[in-house]
C-alpha cells in the first residue's frame, strides 16, 4: 500500500513538527522519526490502528504515536491501494478531531 497524506495533514505534520523540534530539545526529531515509522509499518500493516468513528461510510482508523502522544487518523482507500492519513491528533487534548 501506499500512503499518502491530505492537505489537513500535511498542515499538522508541520505544525506539530515546528513545534516538536523548538521545544523538546532533548530529542528535536522524535516527531518525524517516529511519523515515518508508522508510515513504514501503515504501507504493511494497513489495519494497524484501531477503529474509531465511521464518517460517510468510511471507518477511520487511529494510531497512536506513543512516544510523542500523537494520533495518526487514517483510512484505507481499498480500491487506491492506499492509506490516506486525515490528520494528527494530540492524544492529551482529551478529544478527537473533528473528521
């Protein structure tokens, strides 16, 4: 499978990235390490996050980034062949998005 990202993601990519490499200076690059891994494991293990909520017919699914606390909200687009990632999410904010 491939993966790719929405225009929503891609915005919080570099949002969440900004902000991880000019606060957590112990580990600057921990963000995108750790994105990238789970994109890695996504292309093959597609069903690895968790269900989550049904939007228009379509069951996103949800992976946590552990290290990070951030969730990855994702689809898989059957007929594409392809993860498509919605947004990311920080877990401690204590809700969802809105999808």
């Amino acid at each position: 499978m491939i993966v790719k990202f929405s225009p929503r993601a891609r915005r919080r990519v570099k949002i969440v990235s900004s902000w991880w490499r000019s606060n957590r200076r112990a580990a600057p690059m921990l963000f995108d390490e750790e994105l990238e891994h789970a994109v890695q494991q996504l292309k093959t293990q597609p069903t690895l996050g968790a269900g989550y909520q049904t939007v228009e017919g379509e069951v996103v699914r949800r992976l946590l980034l552990p290290k990070t606390q951030q969730h990855i909200y994702y689809v898989i687009d059957e007929a594409l062949g392809a993860v498509v990632i919605y947004t990311i999410w920080g877990a401690r904010r204590g809700r969802g998005p809105k999808l």
